[in-house]
C-alpha cells in the first residue's frame, strides 16, 4: 500500500447540523437549526473535554 499525503487549508469555521436542514431551509431559520463554531471554539472544547476526561 502506497502512503499519501493531502494537504487543505484550516477551515475558519465549522458548521454542524441535519444535511436535510441546508436543503429545506435558508436565512433565518437555519441559523436557528444549526451550530456554526470556529476553529477557536472548537479547539477550546476539545481541550476542556480531553481536561475532564
């Protein structure tokens, strides 16, 4: 097996919720539905997480 190296840029925010949401709904209402959480925020938590664990 062959090992391959991928390369991307670091997303500045990540957006978590239902694929059917992003298709059904627009505005407002998605932002009501969905979590939007930048890299910051997500780093902050893991490390809180990995802390109490």
């Amino acid at each position: 097996m062959r090992k391959e190296l991928y390369s991307m840029k670091c997303p500045g925010r990540i957006v978590f919720g239902d694929p059917l949401y992003f298709e059904d709904y627009k505005g407002e209402r998605l932002a009501d539905l969905v979590v939007t959480l930048s890299l910051q925020q997500i780093l902050v938590q893991g490390f809180l997480w990995r802390k109490r664990n």
